[in-house]
C-alpha cells in the first residue's frame, strides 16, 4: 500500500507532463482558422492562349520567367547565362540578353527594371546591375546584412544567401534607390533561436547602407525547440510583394498574410487569408529522413505559394495547393503536378474577396511554372499560365501560352 502511495503521485507527474508535451505538438496555428468564412463571388475568370512562334533553337518553357508591363516575357533556361524576351501582343520573340558570366559568376535569379536596368543576384549575396547589351553597370556585394541570428554551431558556411530556387529581390524603388530583398538564411536546422528571424531588408544602392531588418518567422518555423523537424526548403521561404512603404509578406505554411512598413519595420497589420479547401497545413517532418519521405510530403501535402498584387484590379493574389494523395487509384506514386491550384483573391485591408479553383480543363495549365505549381507569373489583371507536359502536342509548341484574366462582376 505504501509502495502504490508512493508511486501514483510520479504517476500523476508523468502523466501531466505526456499531455502538457502532446499539447504543445499539437501545432494550432497550423489549423485554418477562417474556414467558414463564406463570401459572395464578386469576380469572374476568363481564360484565352497566346500564339507565340519559336524556331527549333529556342526553349518551349523556362525555369525562370517574368511579366513585364503585361506585354514582355522575359525567359531564364536551368543555369544559363541568357535571357530572351517575347513581345505577348505580338506573338514573337523579340532579343536575347548574353550576361558575360566571368563578370557575373553564379547566377541565381534575376529582378527587370527595365530592359535596360536589369538586377542579377549571385550567390552568395552579390548583385550586379546589367544593361539590355549584357554589360555590368554596377556590382554590390551585399556581405554585411544587419542580420539577427546567429550559428550555435561553427559551420563554414554564410548566414545568408541568395538561392536559386526562391526570389531574393523583390522590387527596385527608382525614388529612393533601395533594393527589396528577402534573405535565404542557411540550413534553419542549426539555429536555435528561429524565432528572431527578419528576413527582409531593404539595401541602398547610393549610399550602399542597409535599412531596418523586418518580419517574424511564423510559428510552423520556429515551434520545435528540440530542431527535430523541418520543412522542405522550397516550403520554408516566404513571399513578398513591396507597395510604397507597405511590404506584405506571407510563408507558404501559414494562413496568414502580414504588412510590415519596410522603413520602420513596424507591424502593420496581419490576418487570416486561407484558402476554403485546406483544413489544416501539414506538420513538419523530421530532419533526418530518406529521399522517398520528402518526396511523399512534397507530392501530397497542402502550402499556400507565390503572392501578387495586380495593379488594374486593385487586388492581391495568394496561390493554394491542396493535398492529395500520395498514390494513384492505380497505385503508382502521385506526382505534384497533379495538384489541384486555386487563387485567392483580397484586398489592401487583407480581406478576403474571392477565391477560383482551376476546373478539369484548366488543370491543364498552371497560374505561371508547370514544374513549380506554387510560383506564379502576375499580370495586372490576372497571370501567364504555361501548359503541362503531359498536354504538349508538338516539341516546338510554346507552352507560357495561357492567358488568366480576372473581371469584377
């Protein structure tokens, strides 16, 4: 008797302690908390292709593409050194840009200006201005970020970097001459304190200073002290779209969208803006896993992905992928690009205004990259799809040839 005295308060200890832990793991900010918000569709969306003729020697499709002024498409193939411009009116590819990769070595991405004044990140945290004849006009290497973290342990690798799978620069302001840039910060795994991460900064190209760091890590980042789990990398990387003083920024495991003043790096405003077909976002997976394990969660699981604002229309665009499973009804291994996609559209106030999922036919097509579904080309009005593989008829058909248009009703 004295024995079971003894050992039931431990008992009760323990107890407390598995529901205390089991609590915390429990992850809520992962749920969709605006669900069952229902809202009458006040926009419509039209769909028309582009013709664009290309000869044998051109891509069909680019890895790295951009929408200027509604009527360019300026194209990046794999980890080459040439960028090539289609004029959209006219159906017809206009140049190419040769950037000389002994003055620009390790290119990553690219921001265009203008024809003229195009921005070149390199790894690791360098930028290059080139011109529309490919000379290099000015270079900045950006190697001393007023970052707020630091390594817990010594690797000899940078803090930061410029990555070739996510957008660094996010917009050029001609009036103040600074550079929007989101950081990729190393490996997320060896840094305890995640939750100080401010990715965004703004960088001067005249006086070469950097402005007031800003926006907090969201909880799915920084919830596991014991650094057990993570995200795909790609799932890790937030998004940024820069008006004026106002930067609004959004991670893909997030329901929300923040707005930060990219001066102050003051909070503004943050809520809830989910799509109405994810319940709930995924929990990480832990660190230390085989290739097949990434790859089910890549394939089956839900994020949300690139966010646009679209001038004409006064509205932001977030894109949502949603989950599915695993394998086919056939039981072959799924793929991402079988992924159901909506749009969701708000505004300035970060109202939800409307949200379209893609039907059976335009499942054909993606809102931008046919590879990358969650990355998305803007217009002003709605965005330039490209056409699945699966789709193509002809080796030499043009597949940035889908044109999305949103109409208020």
């Amino acid at each position: 008797m004295k024995l079971y005295i003894t050992i039931l308060p431990n008992l009760i200890i323990i107890l407390i302690s598995i529901i205390f832990h089991g609590c915390q793991k429990e992850r809520k900010y992962l749920n969709n908390p605006c669900l069952d918000q229902r809202r009458n569709a006040i926009y419509s969306m039209a769909i028309d292709t582009i013709s664009i003729s290309v000869n044998d020697s051109m891509p069909t499709v680019y890895d790295k593409v951009q929408i200027a002024k509604d009527k360019y498409l300026i194209g990046r193939s794999k980890k080459n050194y040439r960028l090539d411009i289609y004029d959209l009116e006219v159906g017809k590819f206009i140049k190419s840009i040769i950037i000389d990769k002994n003055f620009v070595p390790n290119m990553v991405s690219f921001y265009v200006y203008t024809m003229d004044s195009i921005f070149v990140a390199q790894d690791p945290y360098t930028i290059s201005l080139v011109n529309s004849s490919g000379n290099v006009i000015n270079k900045w290497v950006l190697d001393n970020a007023p970052i707020n973290w630091k390594l817990d342990e010594i690797i000899n690798t940078p803090l930061y970097y410029f990555d070739t799978d996510r957008e660094n620069i996010n917009f050029f302001d001609p009036k103040t001459g600074n550079i929007h840039l989101t950081l990729t910060n190393t490996d997320i795994y060896y840094f305890s304190d995640r939750e100080k991460f401010k990715l965004h900064n703004t960088f001067n190209i005249h006086t070469k200073k950097w402005g007031i760091p800003f926006g907090k890590i969201e909880a799915a980042y920084s919830g596991d002290s014991e650094r057990e789990k993570q995200y795909l990398p790609f799932q890790s990387h937030p998004f940024c779209v820069v008006l004026g003083d106002s930067s609004f920024v959004s991670y893909p495991m997030s329901h929300k969208v923040s707005i930060y003043n990219n001066k102050t790096g003051l909070l503004l405003n943050e809520n809830c803006v989910s799509s109405k077909y994810i319940e709930k976002l995924p929990p990480p997976i832990d660190y230390e896993t085989n290739p097949q394990t990434e790859r089910n969660f890549f394939v089956s699981t839900s994020l949300y992905g690139s966010l646009n604002y679209h001038n004409k229309l006064g509205v932001f665009s977030r894109i949502a992928l949603h989950e599915q499973p695993e394998k086919l009804p056939s039981g072959k291994l799924n793929s991402h690009l079988n992924k159901t996609v909506s749009v969701i559209l708000f505004n300035k106030k970060l109202e939800k205004l409307d949200e379209f999922i893609l039907d059976r036919e335009s499942q054909l097509s993606s809102f931008g990259d046919p590879q990358s579904l969650f990355v998305s080309y803007p217009t002003s009005n709605g965005f330039i799809g490209a056409l699945k593989e699966r789709v193509v008829t002809s080796e030499s058909e043009f597949r940035h040839s889908i044109r999305f248009k949103f109409l208020k009703k």
